[in-house]
C-alpha cells in the first residue's frame, strides 16, 4: 500500500511530495500530463515562499534562477515603492517563471525518493476506514492510506468527493498571453500608459529575448468561453482596447482567465484532503496562486507525515483546515477588493484614488504588501506571547542561520540559556542551544517552532514546555 497517493504535480503537489519523504512517508504523485507543460502563468514567489525554501536548504538554486524586485504596484498596481521594516531576512519578491519552480521543486522531491507517474489521470476514487483506492484511465487501480487533491481549480479530486465549492462566478475575462512583439520598447510604453489610465488589466511585461507576457481585457468574449484562444483573437482584443496589436506572433500559450472566487466548504473528507487551487481559486491580481499552494502543501506535510508515521496528536491533521482555511478566506477578499480596485467604473477609480492615497502612509504600504506576502499571517494556536502562531524569521545565531536549522522538517526548541530539555521527544524535535543578537533582540526566552517554522510556545518554564510539546508533537518515545 502507498502511504499518500498526491494527485497533480504541480508547485503544490511537488512541495507536498517532498516534505513527505522528507519523514520516510511512500509517496506516489499522479499527473494527467505526460510531460510538464513548460508554461509559466505564475512569475514569481512572494517572501513566504521564498522563506520556505530557505527553510529546506533551496534558497541558492531559486536565488541562482530568479531576479530579485523591490517595487511597488503589488497591491492592485498601487503603492509607491516596496516597503521598509518587513519582518523577514527576505524583503523582496523574487521573479522566477512558475515552470523552472516546478523544475526545482520536482527535482527535489525525486531527489528525496519521491515516485512520479505521468500521463496518469484520475478517474475514481472510494475511501473506507483503512484507505483510498485511486482509479486511473488505464485502468490501473492504485491503494493508499491517505489521497491528496493537488490537481488545480477543475479538481477531479474535489468534484469526486462532492465537496461544495462556494463563491462568486466569473464576471470580468482576461487574456493572458507568452508571446513575441514587434512593436518597439518606446511605442509599448506609450500605449500601456494611455490605456491604463482606464484600463488597468492591460500590458506587455518584457520576458526577454523578444517575448512578453501580455494582459488584455476580454470583455465580450465571441469565442467559446470552454476553448483555449487564438493568437487572432489575443490580436482582435489588442487592437479593440489599445488600437495596436504590437505585431504580436509567435506565441507559446495564450490562456483566458476570470474572476471567479471559490473555496472548498472543508479541506479534509476523511482521509481525502485538498491543497492549492483544488481547495480555492481566485483572480490573479497579487500573484498569490501558486504561493498560497505552496504555503498549504507546507502546512500540510509534516501533519500528515505524523499521522502515517503513528506519532501524531489528536487533531493534528484536523489543524490543516483550521489553519489554512482561513489564510485562504482571506486571500479570497484582498484578491475581491483588487479586482475592485482594478475595474473602470467612475466609483471604482474614486476609491482606487482614496487607497492610492493612504498608501503613500509606510504603515499603510507595509500592512497590504505583508498580506500579499504571507508575511502577516498568525495561525490561532492560542494566547501568550505575540509570537506564537507566527512564523519566526531567519535569524542569525552564533552557530550561523535560525533556517540553516530547519533543512530536515523536524521541530525546534531554540533555547539560548540552555535551561529546557526535549527529551523523550528527540526523534522529532532538535534542540537548539544558541544565540546571537538578532535572537536577542526578539526578547524570546525560549521558543519551540513547528516543522513549519511557525512558533508553538514562547517561555522558559520546562513544565510548561511539556503540554506544548505533547500538543504539536504527540505522546514522549518510551524509555
């Protein structure tokens, strides 16, 4: 029997894969493709996520791939710069297309022992108190304790279970194209900036050597809305709301996106769960898909690697849903109030000019980008210090970085007095005995951090340490 069967290898599936075998979990990912697509509709990884792959020894290769931008406009195009005082080692957004992070992300869960099944799509799937028994296309039936949906916002995984996905249909299209130009640089410039003084879903970001990513409103749509779209109809749209195609040609993928805003009533359906669009989709304004996706699949791993390893807690792998439920509700509104902000309505360029405004105020800046960023987000683990529930940023120690710590997935008590002891827990959780300035600054005594980096307990009294200890990482190994 397979320990996780994870249906979609995309950026979420890939994550999850290898944070399971990051805890010996057998994992089989099943892909309907037979072979990765190669587009690339996400461009980049907001802070979280670029702290998530320091926080698993992959910062170098994404770093060594990707550009590094400190611009504003990610809030619906709005805000001056890119805000100061971000709490993270990481302030910026890193550019990197969504395939070269799915390139990454497979070989490291295939580095790890993860196994790959392309051109297997799911057709069925039945759960009973021991297991999921998978259907595939060919025929194959496949048996595994646990089923994870990673398989996008069509999810075959959600509609087989019957979970309710409500939201808001699409209201607005947009076009999204990767494709050649021949317009010159200046004539570009010119046009977007007349356009978007009324139309602000329209572009042509530079991809280098010759090619753009291209945005164009597709109100009016004549084409079936179910169909990819034509390099003629990508031109027609152009032409309609800027008056020039920019002799666009060549083009590797066109894609038609909306507005719709959906999110899975529950995340976990017995031993069925959903992570990344499976579980939510929303319109793009941010650049938080695949981000979001990815911060799921890392919640998510150890808890279920716990589970199929017979150490986890009560209700540990319940918390995925508790947890990142409402991370994902609230990714739902900012994305809802941008597409507000963005549409060209006479009240809507009134308000766009009222936030513009209050952006121009550092805090104001600072508290929309960290929500983009995943930089805000607290998981309810309960009162005490204002750390918990937070993930703690890297720090230096004396020793080198908090995240140089955490490449392995285990917990962390990071005591820099050296006073508290793990103990029978020591097969899950790493005791850190070290500090350093940027550690001391924080005026932590003593903390005990998640797989996930996220902070379970602040204190400095062991007999309190040991409830915490039991809550996150179950019952002490005998002896």
């Amino acid at each position: 029997m397979i320990d996780v069967l994870v249906v979609g290898a995309g950026p979420t599936g890939l994550m999850l894969a290898a944070e399971l075998r990051l805890h010996g979990v057998r994992t089989v990912v099943v892909e309907k493709d037979t072979e990765p697509t190669g587009h690339s509709r996400a461009q980049g990884l907001h802070v979280r996520s670029t702290e998530v792959m320091d926080q698993r020894g992959l910062l170098d290769q994404f770093l060594a791939r990707g550009t590094q931008f400190r611009v504003g406009g990610f809030f619906a195009g709005l805000g001056p710069a890119w805000p100061e005082g971000m709490d993270t080692a990481h302030s910026y957004v890193l550019a990197i297309p969504q395939a070269e992070t799915e390139r990454l992300l497979a070989e490291h869960a295939t580095g790890l022992g993860a196994e790959f099944r392309r051109g297997c799509a799911l057709t069925g799937l039945e759960q009973d108190a021991d297991g999921v028994t998978a259907g595939l296309a060919d025929g194959t039936r496949l048996r595994a304790r646990y089923l994870v949906g990673c398989d996008g916002g069509r999810s075959t995984v959600r509609k087989l279970l019957g979970t309710p996905f409500p939201g808001e249909p699409s209201r607005v299209d947009t076009l999204l194209g990767d494709v050649a130009l021949t317009a010159t640089p200046e004539e570009l410039a010119a046009v977007t900036a007349e356009v978007r003084k009324t139309h602000l879903r329209y572009g042509a970001m530079p991809l280098g050597e010759g090619r753009y990513r291209v945005i164009v409103p597709d109100e009016g749509a004549s084409e079936d809305r179910a169909a990819p779209p034509t390099l003629d109809h990508l031109r027609a749209r152009l032409r309609a709301v800027g008056g020039t195609d920019f002799g666009a040609h060549d083009p590797r993928w066109i894609s038609r996106f909306g507005d719709a805003t959906r999110q899975a009533e529950r995340y976990r359906t017995g031993r069925v769960l959903l992570a990344g669009d499976a579980a939510h989709v929303h319109p793009p304004t941010g650049g938080q898909g695949l981000n979001l996706g990815v911060q799921d699949a890392f919640n998510l791993g150890w808890k279920l690697a716990a589970e199929v390893n017979g150490w986890a807690p009560d209700g540990l792998l319940d918390s995925y849903h508790a947890e990142r439920h409402p991370v994902g509700a609230a990714v739902l509104d900012n994305t809802r109030a941008q597409t507000e902000l963005m549409n060209p309505g006479p009240g809507q360029r009134a308000l766009r000019r009222l936030v513009a405004e209050l952006m121009e105020f550092e805090e104001v800046n600072r508290h929309l980008i960290e929500k983009i960023t995943a930089v805000a987000v607290r998981y309810d683990l309960g009162g005490g210090h204002p750390l918990v529930g937070r993930r703690l940023r890297d720090v230096r120690l004396g020793r080198g970085r908090l995240y140089e710590l955490t490449h392995a997935g285990r917990g962390l008590l990071l005591d820099p007095a050296g006073r508290l002891s793990a103990g029978g827990w020591a097969d899950r959780v790493d005791h850190v005995v070290d500090t350093g300035p940027e550690l001391d600054e924080l005026d932590v005594p003593a903390a005990l951090l998640r797989p996930d980096g996220h902070v379970a307990w602040v204190g400095d009294d062991q007999g309190e340490l040991a409830p915490a200890l039991k809550r996150w990482f179950g019952e002490p190994a005998a002896g």
